[in-house]
C-alpha cells in the first residue's frame, strides 16, 4: 500500500540538519548496528515537516536512553505498539527487544493479555501502558507498585516514553508509513482483541451484516446480460461440496475472520482431507481446514456439509478442544510440512506462496508467528455450515465471549438460484 506521505530521499535527508544529528545519534544507539543502514523511513516521513523532526528527535533520543532499564524499557515499547497496532514500531523493536535480551516468547507474551510468566513488576509495567492505552492515566493500584522499584524520575520516564510511541504511532499508522526495506526479517505485528471489543479509544466493532436470523435475506437480484432475474435459497443436486468452495474462495469466511484489516486475503495452509496429505507421525487433525492471515494469526474451519447429520454438540467440542491444544495440533514441523505440501500442489515453494499473497515475510518467520499464536491461544475459529439450528447462534455467541483471545463465529453459506444461476452468500454468527 502506497504511503500518504512519501519519506524524503535518504540523500536529501542525510544533508538536513535533522539528518545529521540522526547520524551522529545512530552511531552510539543500539551499539551502532544500524550505522551501515540507510535513516529509517519514520524520520524521513517526518522530515517532511522541516521543523517538526528537529521538535521530535530530542525526545525520541533521549526515551531510547537508559534511564529505564533496556528490558523494562522494550516491553513498554512493545507493548505499546501492540496496543496501538503500530505495525513498524513492532517490527523494529522485536529486533531491539532481542538485541537487549527479551526471547522471542516474551515478545510474543508481550502482545497477550495474558499475565502469566512475567514478574509482578513486569506485569505492572505492562498493565501500566493497557491503562494509558484505555485510559490516559494510571491507576492507584498500579501507581504503587510502579513506585515500590521505579523513582519519580522513571516513572515520569514510563509517561514520556509510553506517550512518544503513542504519537509516533499516530505519524506512522496514518501516514502509511512501510517497514524499511533493510530489515531482513521484520516481525509480523499480532492483533489486539482489545482493538475491536473494548477501550474508550479503542475501534468501535463494526456490524457485521446478518448477525442475526431475523435479518436473513431471502431474496437476491441478479443482473445479469439478459436484465434482472431474482435468486432464493435453493439446493443444488448434488451441490458442490462447501470445503471445495471455501478452499477455492476462502474469503467468504473473511468477513468473520476480520482478515480485512489485515488488507491482504487468507491463505490455505492446510486441507485436511486424507488424500491430499496423510499424516505418518501420528498427529490428528479434526478441523477441516487451517488457514491463515498476513499477520499470522491462524484460522480453523471446521465444515459441516449438506449431507451430514448436524450434531452442534460435536462441533463445538471441537472448538473447545482448538481453544485449549491448537499448540499441540499444529507443532512448527507440521505447520511446514502443511505450507510446504500446500506450495507444492500449486506448483511453487512456500516462500513463493507468500510472495504470490502478498505477505512481506519469509516462510520461517511467517511459521514461527503462527505458532507463537497458537501457543497464546491467539487464534480463530469458524464452523462453516449451510444453515445452523437456531440454539446454535446463542452458543456461538456466548463461546466468543468467554475464549477471548481465541475468537469464535459461524457461518452460514447458502445457496440461491434462480434455476439456471446460483450464488453462495455467507451470513455471519457471532
């Protein structure tokens, strides 16, 4: 996607006065790693402002100092950019947070409302930023355990630090601004429930249409070479499978995944059918389908088809079992075997596939984000089915309040025909 506001020309920057202090201050940061690479595309966006990056690059210097202890000091960051959905802060900072010792699982837990595993202050420090993210101020509770171990110094610094990653993810989100084309390996930044669900900032959800059966269409117009001819819902004899569909368009199931805010479509990592890819390590996998989105969160399809005997009970064990082992169903060696297989049919390499989708990361990155996912339990999961009872709705909707991070929807793909044209129109449960 094109930026709304071009980075100035790295040579035109480097002579800037703005330029050269960056020079100077990228020599010391970081232990000069980054000396040999070009400025990076946030100054250079700002640069555009002749006398806002003078403004700003002070105290962008003086928050990467060491007031605050580089751990502490990259969580804050991390999470902040979890928080904001600042996609080129995470992709920067996962580098810097492992460059200062954080492993790739805590920069995974980072991204988690979940508390486990971190020190009671480090848990406060993350909370601290969930608070200013939703808040804009801190509570009394985290207040004092902030200043059992932080002066008033740090904690000021906490504030300042926290608030300039929060204005530069403003810059950066709404400038468009890409992850600079030198980093070899840029992290694929999770999503945030919390975006979509709750937070006086945060995004409103948005309706989905035909979240409920009372608004059901059951008429379609058609227009077509020959005028305007009504379809209604109708069967087919015998009717193309529904995984066949979906395998062929899996973007009738991206309304319910949100995979629009990701801007890129779902990629098929594996079909679960026992002639495309048996299984000899003794690993079962009861979902139909396992798809993904460019940001590696993984995407379960459980299909019911026409011909079944519908049994909800069984299908949401299934979900309930996803929620709590998707980790143990999907181990990384399987998760390549799977995107390899998958490449392979369509005659290209997995990196290929990537590349093909549009998704700026390498296969070994792309794999390791989705199992991070899957052990954070950060995952989707969606029964497909051509009409659902009407008790199954309500359960629908209670399990995906109670799974969060794992989110849970149904959808109803539907058949209408006018005798000679048909169309398949999902309608979402949620």
């Amino acid at each position: 996607m094109r930026p709304r506001i071009d980075p100035q020309d790295a040579d035109d920057f480097a002579v800037t006065p703005a330029g050269q202090v960056y020079l100077q201050e990228v020599s010391r940061s970081l232990n000069g790693i980054l000396a040999d690479r070009p400025p990076p595309n946030v100054h250079r966006t700002i640069a555009n402002h002749p006398t806002l990056l003078p403004a700003m690059q002070p105290l962008m210097s003086h928050v990467a100092g060491d007031i605050l202890p580089p751990r502490e000091r990259e969580l804050i960051i991390l999470r902040t950019a979890w928080r904001s959905q600042a996609s080129y802060v995470w992709a920067h900072h996962h580098a810097a947070g492992l460059f200062v010792g954080l492993t790739e699982t805590e920069i995974a837990r980072a991204a988690s409302e979940d508390a486990t595993g971190w020190t009671p202050f480090e848990a406060a420090l993350l909370k601290a930023v969930d608070e200013l993210h939703t808040k804009s101020t801190i509570s009394d509770s985290v207040w004092k355990q902030l200043a059992e171990q932080y002066s008033e110094e740090q904690i000021l610094e906490l504030l300042a630090l926290a608030g300039t990653y929060k204005t530069l993810a403003f810059i950066l989100n709404s400038c468009l601004v890409p992850v600079d084309t030198w980093m070899e390996r840029p992290a694929l930044l999770p999503a945030d429930p919390g975006q979509l669900t709750s937070g006086r900032h945060a995004r409103p959800r948005e309706s989905l249409p035909g979240s409920g059966a009372e608004t059901w269409n059951r008429r379609i117009v058609l227009q077509n070479d020959t005028g305007l001819s009504q379809l209604t819902p109708s069967a087919a004899h015998p009717e193309p499978p529904l995984h066949e569909i979906l395998v062929r368009y899996p973007d009738l199931i991206s309304t319910a995944t949100q995979a629009r805010e990701a801007g890129s479509p779902l990629l098929l990592i594996r079909r679960n059918s026992s002639d495309v890819m048996p299984d000899t390590d003794g690993y079962s996998f009861s979902a139909t389908h396992l798809f993904t989105d460019s940001t590696g969160v993984p995407i379960l399809a459980e299909v019911v088809e026409p011909h079944d005997t519908w049994n909800a009970h069984s299908a949401l064990s299934k979900i309930l079992d996803y929620a709590g082992s998707g980790a143990r169903h999907w181990p990384l060696h399987i998760l390549q075997r799977s995107l390899e297989y998958t490449a392979q049919l369509q005659d290209t390499t997995a990196d290929g596939l990537l590349a093909e989708m549009g998704y700026p990361v390498d296969q070994g990155s792309f794999l390791r984000t989705i199992e991070a996912n899957l052990a954070l339990g950060r995952l989707r999961m969606v029964i497909v089915a051509s009409q659902f009872p009407p008790e199954f709705n309500r359960v629908i909707s209670f399990l995906g309040q109670q799974l969060r991070p794992a989110e849970v929807y149904g959808v109803e793909l539907r058949r209408f025909s006018d005798g000679s044209q048909a169309a398949y129109i999902p309608r979402v449960v949620t």
